[in-house]
C-alpha cells in the first residue's frame, strides 16, 4: 500500500502585502473559500496523489485573550499557510508542484517574508514546512487514484441495478455475473480500471514497526520512574486546573457569519484553528508529551476508517507554531460545522480536552479528561473564537464522504472476490 503524508508550509507575510495576498488568494476559488481545481495560479486538479490543500492566513488574535488576564501578549508575525495530505513522500509532492507550478506559487509566497525569486523554490518550501506533531489519517494506505477507481465503478454498476433487486424473484447469483462481464468488458476497452495497490515502501515499513513497538517499550522501560511521578504530575495538574483562568466569551455575529460562509459548499468542509498553550513549563511539557501519544494511536490504532468514535474525519493535523507557544489544528471532515462538532463533544469529549485543555483559555477540566468539551456552550463558543478562515481549500473528490468511500471499497472488494453465496450476491447487490 501507499502511505499518506503532509506538508505544512509556513511563513511570514511580510509587512504590506497581506492585502494584495489575499486578492491572489480570493482569484484561486470558485466559491469562497473553495478552491478552483483548474486556476492558473496552482491548478489542484493537476496533480493526482493530492488529496486536500489549503491556504490560510493565520493572524494573533486570539493572543488579545491574554491581555484580558494581565498577561503579556507576544507580538507575533501573521503567516500564510499553506498545508496538503498526499499519496507518498511530501516532498515528492512539493518537488511536484514546483515543478508544474513554480510560477504560481512564486507569485504567492512573493508576498512573504524573506522570500526572494531567485531562491530555489523547492528548498525553500522544504526549509519552511513544519513537522507535523501529530497526524491523522482516516484510512492509511488508501490513495486519491483508488478514490477515483472505485466511486467510477459504483457508480456504473449501480447505474445497471435494477431496483426490483430485494425482490425474491431476482437470481442474485446470474445479476452478480452479469455486472462482472459488464465491467471486465469496459476494463478490456481500458475504462473502469482498478489498479492494484503498490508496494509498501521497504522505509516506511520498516520504520512505522520500529514506532509501533518503540514508544511502547520506552514507557515500559520508563514505567517505574512514571509510577514515581504520577501523584506529583497528578498534584500539579489539579493546581493548575482550579488556578487557570476560563475564557469563552460568545463570539461575535459578524465573525461566525464570516466563517458560515465559507462552510457547506460540498458535503465536506476544513476547519482551522489557532491558539495559545497556557502558559509555564507544566502545561507545555504535558501537551507534548500528550501529542506524541496520540500521533503513536493515529498511526497504529486509529488509520482504519475512525478516530475514536468519530468517523467523519478525512485528515487532521496539530501543529507547534512559536516555539511551542501555540498549536495550530487542521482538519479535513465530512457534514455540517455543527454536526462535527456535536460528533467531538458526544463521543470523544475527553480525547479534546487531552489536548485542548493545555490551550488558553479552555472550559474548565477536571482530571485532564472530565467537563471541559462536555460544557457544550463554553466549548462551542471557544472554538468558534480560535477558528480561523480557510481563503482556498482543495478536496480531490467533491461529493464523495468517507462512508460513500467505505461503501465503494466493500463494493470493490465484492468484485474482485471470488465464489459468492446466494446471500452474500445479494448483499453485495444491495451495496449498489
């Protein structure tokens, strides 16, 4: 199979010009915020291992929440985003880009900090990407050309499917072979192709066993020194969750209306948010410690269709920004703002505050996993307050959700298999 990665290119915007990016920006969609997989500055659509891109602007100010609590507001630059998940190595993909679209994304980055024409542009994207802290993907292995391959196939075979097919009457065995002549018969005129997985690079093997089994054996070899420390950790934590100061005002008409915009214009929509760690060494320690947890369950337990118990998460990413001083969180998901976020707080309300909680301003937790997100106005109002605009997104697929994908795959899996019971024909039918 093919492993997924990301790039999260990040930059100043160098004084002056955030006006004229974002007249660049504006240019690139269709729709607001919705990218244009044909324009002439970076044509998306070109490039066949991208599965999401964005661009955004990432300015401070959600960092005004610290002065309302007396504490020092770091003057910090606004960046431009620019982040992308892919098939394969990310910077086979941006060497890709540059490659097909080196003019564009000159004129982009143009207007950032340091950036100078003459710079090879490839080394500079690769010296400005950001380590990702900890990744998700909602189904590892699985690559934008099978997307394609197999909503191709369901759609024509379920355009041959008759809809008396749950009646009694129907022979599901003689349908079934049917459908599998129709296809092997465009196949053979070189349509409806379904190419085989490639295989899985030797490195990543190697290396995703050495992760699975590394982390586990440091805690292991770690447990009594943790065992030690637990009660002091678990002191310190309390401290600071009755001392930390709570911060949800209802955030403003205009803003929400901003960024209600930009949303439901495909049955996917991304999300991008920005905010401080709270401050001292305690929480910025926990929060690192608490993310490479959850990149190792990301990557081993959770890259097979689900994310705890959410199951409309296509890619998410979080992000140290600062010198650790705030965390960017990005996502790619399926439904309605509302709905993914009545997703988090019904089913892994205490997988937010893990992490979120070490942010400034967070609903108030208990024991690092109880409340905090199961305030649902305190939460919802945070997290509106800490989004941010997304100026271009990107989805290779418009139209399909991830339980359109997880339907095609068992659809593909269907044909490929060989010998079927008369009820197993059947259920297969019943997936077109």
């Amino acid at each position: 199979m093919t492993p997924q990665s990301h790039f999260v290119v990040v930059a100043a915007i160098a004084p002056g010009r955030e006006a004229g990016l974002r007249k660049l920006l504006a240019a690139m969609t269709l729709a607001p915020g919705v990218a244009d997989p044909v324009n002439p500055v970076l044509p998306f659509g070109a490039f066949e291992r991208l599965h999401f891109a964005r661009f955004a602007v990432l300015g401070d100010a959600t960092m005004a929440d610290l002065e309302v609590f007396g504490l020092p507001r770091p003057k910090l630059p606004t960046y431009l985003l620019f982040m992308g998940d892919c098939d394969g190595a990310a910077e086979a993909q941006l060497a890709e880009l540059v490659q097909r679209a080196g003019e564009g994304l000159r004129r982009i980055f143009s207007h950032c900090r340091g950036f100078d024409l003459r710079d090879d542009l490839l080394d500079w994207l690769i010296e400005h990407d950001r380590p990702v802290a900890a990744p998700y993907v909602n189904r590892i292995g699985r690559t934008v050309r099978q997307i394609r391959e197999e909503s191709a196939l369901q759609r024509a075979l379920s355009a041959r499917v008759p809809r008396s097919v749950r009646d009694a009457a129907i022979d599901p065995q003689l349908l079934r072979r049917d459908l599998l002549n129709f296809v092997r018969t465009r196949q053979a005129a070189g349509e409806l192709l379904l190419t085989p997985p490639a295989p899985t690079p030797l490195g990543w093997w190697m290396g995703n066993t050495l992760h699975a089994f590394g982390l586990p054996m440091l805690a292991l070899l770690l447990s009594p020194l943790l065992l030690v420390a637990l009660p002091f950790v678990l002191v310190l934590l309390r401290r600071h969750e009755r001392a930390d100061p709570e911060y949800c005002p209802r955030p403003r008409a205009a803003a929400v209306s901003e960024m209600q915009e930009l949303e439901d214009h495909d049955l996917s929509n991304s999300f991008t948010a920005l905010g401080a760690v709270k401050p001292g060494w305690f929480r910025v320690g926990l929060v690192q410690v608490l993310l490479l947890a959850i990149a190792w369950a990301c990557r081993h337990v959770f890259g097979r269709g689900h994310l705890g118990r959410v199951r409309t998460i296509h890619f998410a990413h979080w992000v140290f920004l600062d010198n650790k001083l705030r965390v960017l969180f990005a996502s790619n998901y399926d439904g309605s703002h509302e709905a993914y976020m009545d997703d988090f707080i019904n089913k892994v309300a205490w997988g937010l505050n893990l992490v979120f909680s070490n942010g400034f301003g967070w609903p108030r937790t208990a024991w690092l996993i109880k409340e905090g997100a199961r305030r649902e106005l305190p939460f919802k109002h945070y997290q509106r307050g800490h989004q941010l605009p997304t100026q271009v997104w990107y989805k290779a697929y418009p139209g399909l959700t991830l339980s359109d994908m997880e339907n095609n795959r068992r659809i593909r899996e269907g044909f490929e298999r060989v010998g079927m019971s008369d009820a197993e024909a059947l259920a297969w039918l019943r997936l077109l």
